[in-house]
C-alpha cells in the first residue's frame, strides 16, 4: 500500500507536536530520545508496527 507524501508530513508533524507537548510537561528529552530509540529498534526488528504494544513486544 503506497503511502502519500501528505500522509507522511501529517504523520511527521503530530509527532513533532507529541514531542513537543511531552517536552514542555517536563519529560526530559533523554528520556524522549531513548523511547523513540527503543521503539524504532523493536520496529526494525520486527518489521512492522505492531497495532497493540503489550509487554510480549517490549
């Protein structure tokens, strides 16, 4: 399923904002740099998003 180049800059920058939002509530950027670490690496290793994340894909 090809995806539209607007999709990806919608998808870009709700995340920026999510990490926006999280940074001005006070979580601290290392922490926000490790999670996106971490789920950028289950997702590599995985090969997809997964729909649910329970603790079997953590």
């Amino acid at each position: 399923m090809p995806v539209e180049l607007n999709e990806i800059e919608e998808a870009e920058v709700e995340l920026e904002q999510w990490l926006v939002d999280q940074a001005e509530n006070g979580v601290p950027e290392v922490v926000l740099i490790g999670l996106l670490r971490d789920y950028a690496d289950d997702i590599e290793q995985l090969g997809y998003v997964p729909r649910t994340w329970g603790e079997a894909e953590r």
